[in-house]
C-alpha cells in the first residue's frame, strides 16, 4: 500500500534506491484535493533503509508526521 488518505490528505509513498543499488531512501507526496483540484507537494528525507517495503512504511510515517506538524520546515500543501 503505498497511498494512503489521512486527515483529508493523500500520503503518496515513492521510494527511490540510491544508485548503488544497496538502500532505499524516503520519497514522498502529499496531496489535498480542493474542490475540482489537487495541490501536492514532495518531500524527502536522506534516511536509507534496506528493503523497498520498510522504506514505503517509513515513507508514510514521514507523512503523518508532516500533517501532525512535527517536522519543522515541513508543511502540507
């Protein structure tokens, strides 16, 4: 599951492996739908983790965090 809806949101997990090919790092998009259209923002993060699936959970942690407002710097669109 790498979309998920949270507080009127959409968290949109996007994993990205490092040219390596070893690791996984945090990708992600928000997305509010606002009437007839959508505002999104991106939002990434230099974690690495090892596998795809543990970085997607990562990914929407990261999100939840950001609606919450708990990453400073960070907003939703």
């Amino acid at each position: 599951m790498n979309r998920v809806a949270y507080k009127g949101y959409i968290i949109d997990a996007e994993p990205s492996q490092l040219a390596d090919g070893s690791r996984w790092t945090i990708n992600i998009t928000i997305e509010r739908h606002d009437g007839g259209s959508v505002i999104a923002r991106s939002f990434n993060a230099a974690n690495a983790f090892e596998t795809k699936d543990e970085t997607v959970q990562h990914c929407i942690n990261f999100g939840y965090q950001i609606i919450d407002g708990k990453i400073a710097g960070c907003t939703p669109p």
